[in-house]
C-alpha cells in the first residue's frame, strides 16, 4: 500500500505542475470531477489506516492521550476535525460497509458519508437491519443530487422509502436519535488568537442552551437609549459579567491545588506608575489601566523574576508544590508540557522530575506541569524529563520511537 500510496503521490504531483489553462473546457470540467472522486477514494484509504491505529492502540503507545489529539499532532489538524475523521472511521468500520463502499467508488463525499452513517444507525436501530441495507442504496443516490445539508433533511423521512409501515412510530425514535446526537456532539472550543483574545465556538444542547440564554439575555439588553454596543459585543459583555460572579461565590471547585483564580503578572515598580502591561498566566497582555483595575480587587502576591522572565523565588517555601510555587510553575510551563499537548494548567499536576520517593526536592527546578494522561504515562513508559539550559523542560522519547532520541518540546503554549 505505501508503495502505491508514493505511485499516486507521483501522479498527482505531476497534475499540480501540468497547465490548465490548454485544456478545453470539457476536458477542466472532466479534470474536476475526476479530482473530487479521487479525493473521496483517498478519504476512504484515509479513514482505513486511522481506524487500524486506533485499534491497534498506536496513538496511545506514542503517548498521546487519544487516537484525536495524536492526528492533530501527527498531520497538523483542528482537534474538531481530527475527531470527526475518528468518529467516521469507527462508525463505518462498525456497520456501515455500503457506506464506506460508496466513498472508496467516488459516489459520496466525505460529509455526505457522515449524514448517511448517522441516518442509517437510525433505520438500523428502528427498523432492522433489512431496511437499513435499503436506505444505503437510496441515500447514496439522493447523495448525487443533494449537499450533506440537504441529504440530511431528506434522510428524517427516509422510513417513508424504506418502510412505510414503520414510519410513524419511528418518528418518535428519530427524535430521540436527534437527542442523543446532540448529547454526543456537544461541545466548546477555546481557540487563541495571536494577540492574546480568545475565539469561542460551541455547539449547545438543548437544556444547555436554555440555560445560557436564561442568564446571558437579561445581562446583555441594552443598558439605555445612549447604549451604542453591538448586539454581539453586548452578550460577550455579558458572558464576562456572568464569569465574574461565578468566580465570587466561592462555590467553584479547585483546579490543581489552587481556588480558581487569574494571574497577572507584572512590575510593582512600573505598576505604580501607571506604566506597566501585565501578563497573564495564559501568555496574553493587559493594558496598564486593566492591570490598575484588576490590583483593586485583587490579592497581590510578590514573585521574583530573572531578566529573562525566569521566576526566582515567590517569598517562602512549600512542601507541596502548591500554592506560590504552583503559580511559578505555571507562569513558566503555562499548561502540560509534554509535546503536543495544549490542555491548560488547571488540567495539569505538577510532577517531581526527580521523584519524591527517591529523595528528589520541592523546587521550580525539579517539577514540570503535566496532565493527568502525560503524568501516568511519564511514570509508567520509557520517556524522560530533564530542565534544559534555559529552564524549561523537554522530553526525551524511547529509542524504539525514534532511535536518535532527540530532545523535544511543547510548542502549543510558547508564547515567543
């Protein structure tokens, strides 16, 4: 198959370089089709490897955390795309041959395929798995006539092609169907953006999504005829109003040993004279009038910093690394560091590099935060964690994963 696989990479390569614009316009229109179809039936080759890695438990092995986040790091993906490639390979590995049969010959694509896996676990479910062949065969033709869009309203009504007797009572499955996808596909996306704001994306359930406009609505009306905010900018005021009285009941739980809390960084000296931008433990900058704001109804605690940022000492010393000394790892590491990993300190322990039972210490120098996946699999696997020259950690991987064994690191939360 690589053999093959580097034949038609060859194939294609030398389309890229060949000119279009000397074919008729039969020939682009028959040139077109025939690179969609084969794009489909390399989804198909695609989809086949990634569901034999996951059951072999590859991602895994190389310590990732799951067969998704191994994908993003592996071939550079969005987490949200990585993911649904996982689900559509399980899904048509699982049951859906004709499915998976349609989009190896070129007649779906690769959403299409989606809608039609979903609609037929459906009819499985509601009506066996006769009907379910059945609606196969008339979802794949709809598919050359419909977008995924389109190919998923139609497929609501699919048992009044299928089976007309079981229509009726399979509405009322459908709708449960719907519930349960909802449930599935729930979720929200953090995505930074390279000036330190952050992008929001969600998809809500029902209940979910009741429960935000109960409280987002009332906070994001108009405050006056004078009030000149967008109806966007107006809910994102309110969604920070709503987080601000979240974290002041004092009712959130503790992440990693600490309350929940924000950290902002900066120098006292320039702090009182109205000129210094503060940082955040997440690596964005404050304004000078926000950091200002925010030192009124705060608690500030002192951390010495090096001239290359490096904390130095927070005051006292800790047993644990709690506290003071948390907050220096996580101004330095600013989440996992194992490499590929972007979950958030919050999410992470803070592991002894020189173990504690082996009469390792209690210091910024000997700790790294990792999450809870990355910490069981530095104690149970061959890799290492070592401080480089300049302070921050880097992860040695097994020789029976990459021979030379050089030295990395995690890129997601560098912040230069």
């Amino acid at each position: 198959m690589v053999e093959e696989l580097a034949q038609a990479d060859d194939a294609v390569a030398a389309c890229v370089d060949a000119a279009a614009w000397a074919l008729s316009e039969q020939d682009l229109i028959a040139a077109l089709d025939a690179a969609h179809r084969l794009e489909q039936r390399l989804a198909a080759v695609k989809l086949a490897l990634i569901r034999e890695l996951d059951g072999r438990g590859t991602p895994h092995a190389q310590g990732a955390s799951s067969t998704t986040v191994w994908l993003r790091e592996r071939l550079r993906l969005t987490i949200t795309v990585a993911r649904r490639l996982v689900d559509l390979a399980t899904a048509l590995d699982t049951g859906n041959p004709g499915v998976r049969q349609a989009l190896t010959d070129g007649r779906v694509t690769l959403d299409q395929a989606r809608v039609i896996a979903d609609t037929v676990d459906t009819v499985h479910t509601t009506a066996g798995a006769e009907a379910g062949d059945k609606a196969v065969g008339v979802l794949v033709g709809w598919a050359g006539q419909f977008d995924p869009t389109l190919l998923r309203k139609l497929g609501t009504r699919i048992l009044d092609h299928v089976a007309p007797d079981l229509a009726d009572a399979a509405a009322h499955a459908a709708l449960d169907a719907d519930a349960r996808r909802a449930t599935r596909d729930r979720h929200v996306t953090l995505s930074e953006q390279t000036d330190g704001r952050l992008r929001l994306t969600a998809t809500l359930d029902t209940e979910t999504a009741g429960l935000l406009r109960a409280a987002i609505d009332p906070l994001s009306a108009p405050s006056g005829p004078d009030d000149s905010r967008s109806a966007g900018q107006r809910r994102h005021d309110a969604l920070a109003d709503i987080c601000r009285l979240a974290l002041r009941t004092g009712d959130l739980p503790e992440h990693g040993g600490d309350p929940a809390h924000i950290v902002v960084t900066t120098s006292y000296d320039e702090l009182t004279r109205q000129l210094s931008r503060g940082a955040l433990d997440t690596g964005a900058h404050l304004t000078p009038d926000t950091v200002r704001r925010l030192a009124c109804d705060a608690t500030i605690l002192p951390a010495v910093l090096d001239s290359t940022g490096q904390v130095l000492d927070l005051g006292r010393q800790r047993r644990l690394i709690t506290g003071p000394l948390r907050r220096a790892l996580v101004l330095r590491d600013h989440g996992c560091a194992f490499p590929g990993c972007d979950r958030p300190p919050r999410w992470c322990h803070a592991h002894h590099i020189h173990h504690w039972a082996d009469g390792g210490t209690t210091n910024l120098d000997n700790a790294v935060l990792l999450c809870g996946h990355h910490h069981r699999h530095i104690h149970h696997s061959d890799w290492t964690v070592r401080l480089a020259a300049d302070g921050h950690p880097e992860f040695t991987p097994p020789a029976w994963l990459d021979p030379e064994q050089l030295p990395r690191r995690n890129h997601y939360h560098r912040r230069t």
